[in-house]
C-alpha cells in the first residue's frame, strides 16, 4: 500500500477508535434521556424503589423574613412558621429526584399535616404549573407554593430538591441536598420531636 493511501486508511482508523470511544457513552446517554422523557414513570419508581431515610445533621439560623407563594395566588410569609418545627423543601417538577420522592414527601405531610405545631412548607422552584400536573395524579398530597428570584442566604444552593428541618427556636437542625425516604420513621418521628419542643 502507497504511503498516500495509508494515511487516509490510518485517519479512519484513529477516528473509528475515538467514536467508538467516546460516541459510545454520549449515544448511550442521549438514549436514556429520550427513554426518560418518553416513559418518565419507570424511571422515577425505580429511583423511588432506591430511596434511603436521610442523615440528620446540624446548621444554621433559619431565616423567616421572605414569603411564598401559595397555591392560590396569595403570598405565604414565612414569618408565620416562627415558634413552630418546619420542614422546608425546595424541589422542580422537571427533577427526576425531585418527583421520584414525591409519594415519600406525601407521606411525611400526611403524618405530620394535622399537628399544628408543624409547618410544611414544600417550594417549587421551577414551572409552578407542571405541579398541578402531579396533583391531578394523585403523587402530591401536599400544598405546592412558589418562589422566583434569588433564596436568603441559609437556603441559597445550587440545584434541587434540598430540604431544611428549623426547630421551634428557629435553628436549621438538618439539611440534606438530594432525594430521600421521608415517610421512613426516623424523620417522621425526628419531625414529631422537634414539633413537641414547641411552645
């Protein structure tokens, strides 16, 4: 073979190899987006079916001086959760994490929604309007108010869901980033504790 015709048949072959490599993984990815987006339920059960209850840690002062938006357009001030346990989660009914938890999230709410020491407040960050999508269908039992523009300062983070549980003494007791098992009795009961600490 020519030395001109090796180097065409060479340049196929190194670019055979690099496709191969790297299309791989970028085919593959693009596949399971498109199966997601297509048939978004199986991969939100098995995401579900993968739950774990989360870890409970320590943090900051919460801060009570901002309002939501609630389901029926009127403004929420956070300022009216004080003295009480809160559950405060962030989340986007485009999350796949954020809908695979849903029914979890459902369950804390309705173990806790009749205790009015407890506040559940469940924020969508995100097209407010795909939530009603999941009311319809039954996976969110729990009221889903709205906020636009820049968190305080002891929410802002980067991505969703995030949720926050305040003491009665305004302390952010837990924040965990990611999705969890939250009808699992630990938080349920830790909810429940800090609920009893009310005055």
């Amino acid at each position: 073979m020519s030395e001109r015709k090796k180097r065409p048949f060479l340049e196929g072959c190194c670019l055979g190899v690099v496709l191969g490599v790297v299309g791989g993984p970028v085919l593959l990815a693009g596949l399971l987006v498109l199966a997601y987006t297509a048939f978004p339920d199986p991969f939100t059960n098995l995401m579900a079916g993968q739950l774990k209850p989360p870890a409970i840690t320590a943090g900051l002062q919460a801060d009570y001086d901002w309002a939501v938006t609630a389901p029926d357009g009127s403004a929420f001030p956070l300022s009216e959760t004080r003295g009480k346990a809160v559950f405060l989660h962030f989340w986007s009914p485009s999350c796949p994490q954020c809908v695979a938890e849903l029914d979890a999230l459902s369950g804390l709410y309705d173990a806790v929604k009749d205790d009015e020491r407890v506040a559940f407040v469940a924020v969508t960050r995100g097209d407010a309007g795909e939530a009603a999508r999941y009311v319809e269908r039954g996976l969110l039992r729990f009221p889903a108010y709205t906020f636009e523009g820049p968190l305080p300062e002891p929410y802002a983070q980067k991505g969703v869901p995030v949720s926050y549980l305040i003491s009665p003494e305004g302390e952010v007791v837990f924040k965990h980033q990611g999705s969890a098992k939250w009808d699992d009795p630990g938080p349920v009961n830790y909810l429940k504790s800090l609920a009893a600490q009310a005055r």
